[in-house]
C-alpha cells in the first residue's frame, strides 16, 4: 500500500542496514541532525565567545519547536537536559504543609519520576502509589478517587512506558484541578507519536525529552508550565540563568525571571539542542496526526503476529488506549531481544513486559514482518 510518510525516510540513512523498532527508546538519527551539530562546532570554532549571540537563542528556538509540537502557547516551555532535573527543579518549587502534602501516581510511572518524589518525603511530602492491577492499565477511578484536597501533586506518565496504555490524562487533570492539585504529565512517551494539545489537558506542568520519538539524541528536555503559573513558582534547584538579569551578576539572592528562563538553572546545554532540532522539525513537518494514523495501522499489524504466535500481549488492544509501543511475552524473550538487537534488528526487553517494539513514521511494513521472521530465525 502507498506510506506518505516513507517520502521521509529518505532522510534517515541510518535505516539503510538495520530494522529499526526501537523509537520508543531511542528516535533514528536524522541525516539533518550531523549539519546542525557541525554548525555548532563551526560557530564556536570561528566566533569563540561571541558564539553565544547565536547559540543563546537557540534555547528559545528549541522551546519553539517543542511548544508547537505540545500545542503550547509561546513562552511556556524552557529546555533542560533530562526528566529527572525536570521533576527535581519541580519539586523544589513546592512545600508540603501537613494539610497538604500528597503526592499521587501509580507503580508504573517511570522510576526516575518515582526517585525524585520519594525523595521528597524527606521534606514531609508523602507518596500514595496507586497499584496497577494487570501491569499495562492504570485505572483512571483508582487514581482519580486517590486525589484528595491534600493532594499537592500528581506526576504522571502520559504513556505508561512498559506497555505503551494512554492514560485519561484530561480527565485526571479536571479532577486534580477539582481539589487544588497539579499534574505534572510527563510527556516522554506521547509527544512525537500521539497528538498531544496540553492546554486542552489541562495539566498544571508537563515535561519530556527528544531521545525517542523525537529523535533527537540525549539531552535536549523539556519543561511545560501553564502560563498563568509561570509567575507563582520561585524553584531552590535555581541557577543564573534563571535570573532577571543574569549579566548583571548580582548578589546574594536570586531575582527570578519574570518568564519561562525562572525554571533555568546554570548554562544551558546548547549542543544538545543543534543536535535534537532535526527531530523535532521533521515531526512538525508532518503532524501528529498523520504520524498517530499510521502508528495505529502498524502497532495493530504487530499485534496479529503476535496473536498468530501466541505469545503473551501486554499493550492495549482498544486503539485509543494504545500509544506507539507494542510489549509481548514469550519464553527466551529477553536472550532473543539480546541476538535480535545484534543483528541489527533493534529492540528492547523490560522485565515484566516482554519484548518492546515500536515503529516510526519511517518505518515500512515489510520491516515489521522481516523482524518477526527473524525473532522466529533466532528462537530456531
Ligand atoms: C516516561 C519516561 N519518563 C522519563 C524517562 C527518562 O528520564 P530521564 O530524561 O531523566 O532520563 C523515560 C525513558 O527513558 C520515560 O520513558
């Protein structure tokens, strides 16, 4: 069948030897990424210092890119380097009052979140986990009824990691909203293969970064904040560049910035941003839309092979539930994903979960099967 989408391929050259089922983990590398690196490298080669008139608004041009992919007003986004110092800059930004000091999310959030607020117990925050019950759901009631009026957070995982489950994040957002609390929705597994509008979700916070779907590479993250909130947060993880002037070098204490940079720390890590633009232009280039059509016709193929190999499906069947990674089980998985993987055939394997696979809008259908074909070749 005709695959618009496959005109985009061509741009990705590292898919010539290799099939490529991995995005969930690791986004191809756009041919384009290696020009912007190189621009990088030749503006600090020949402009030294004043390299930074360029490379300083490339902070803000890669909040662009970042805020038109979440739907996001101008102004609502400053980049980071991962999730982790995303939460961590978050969670300085609260107290936690005995009346109010509930933090809400379930046991299949991505641990590094988890770290980060448990660690917040130090402080008098206390962590209520809502418990899966089958390991790919979370049960939207279960959390929802968890958040109370003593619920200061609820950082969540948009798309569960391990199974590729959408969650209800609108919904949990209205009822948070109901009694005073903010979800911090962590985006990481959502932006790039499903639509995301985050105003009409309603979350107080969102974050993510461009290592899968966005292919763009380690260390280019984001953080969201609804504009109406920007002003009401004075984060201690805190650094210069989060100040009203940070050229004018005052001391002692922070004069946080009346915009987005007063979630900045110190300097920003700007190669990371030359290395991620690619990505995260291709993907505005297409749209979420077209992108989600065709992850759904090929996550769905992924799954009748599996059915017709019976193994053990742990994703979502109903579509609108299902993101852009498909898990499956069998016996040996995880020392085939090992071969797999060594033969070029990119995959992952999580404990509890299966085999991951993800395709992308580069990705040709006969590569889905070419991959089965071979998972078969490797069990023998
Ligand atoms: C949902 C989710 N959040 C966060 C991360 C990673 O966090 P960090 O950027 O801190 O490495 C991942 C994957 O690696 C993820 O799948």
């Amino acid at each position: 069948m005709s695959d618009d989408l496959l005109e985009w391929r061509k741009q990705f050259s590292a898919l010539d030897d290799c099939v490529h089922l991995i995005s969930h983990s690791l986004g191809c590398i756009p041919d384009r990424a290696e020009e912007y690196m190189a621009q990088f490298l030749e503006l600090w080669r020949t402009r030294s210092i004043t390299a930074w008139d360029e490379w300083l608004p490339e902070v803000d041009r890669a909040a662009g890119r970042i805020e038109r992919l979440l739907s996001a007003p101008k102004g609502t986004v400053i980049m980071h380097t991962n999730v982790s110092i995303v939460q961590s800059i978050l969670a300085s930004c609260f107290d936690y009052p005995e009346e109010r000091n509930k933090i809400v999310y379930s046991d299949l959030n991505f641990p590094t979140v988890s770290y980060v607020w448990k660690a917040e117990e130090r402080r008098g925050a206390r962590v209520h986990l809502v418990k899966s019950a089958d390991g790919v759901t979370v049960d939207t009631e279960a959390l929802c009824d968890a958040i109370d009026e003593q619920t200061a957070l609820v950082p969540i995982s948009h798309v569960i990691f391990v199974s590729g489950y959408i969650q209800d994040a609108k919904a949990i957002c209205r009822k948070a909203q109901s009694v005073g609390a903010h979800v911090v929705l962590d985006c990481y597994q959502s932006l790039g293969t499903i639509p995301v509008d985050i105003v009409d979700i309603g979350a107080s916070f969102a974050c993510g970064g461009s290592v899968k779907y966005l292919c763009g590479g380690p260390g280019a993250a984001y953080l969201y904040v609804r504009d109406d909130l920007i002003e009401t947060f004075e984060p201690r993880v805190t650094g210069w560049f989060g100040n009203e002037s940070p050229f004018a070098f005052t001391m002692p204490e922070q004069s946080y910035a009346e915009n987005i940079w007063r979630y900045m720390g110190g300097t920003p890590a700007v190669a990371a941003l030359y290395q991620a633009r690619a990505g995260a232009e291709i993907l505005n280039e297409i749209g979420a839309t077209r992108i989600r059509e065709k992850s759904l016709r090929q996550t769905q193929r992924i799954i009748d092979r599996v059915d017709e190999l019976k193994f053990e499906l742990n994703s979502p069947r109903e579509p609108a539930r299902r993101g852009g990674s498909v898990a499956f089980d069998f016996v040996g998985a995880a020392d085939i994903a090992r071969e797999l993987n060594r033969r070029k055939f990119f995959c992952d394997y999580r404990p509890g979960a299966g085999v991951r696979v993800a395709p992308h809008f580069y990705t040709r259908d006969e590569e889905i099967d070419l991959f089965f074909e071979e998972l078969l070749n490797v069990r023998g």
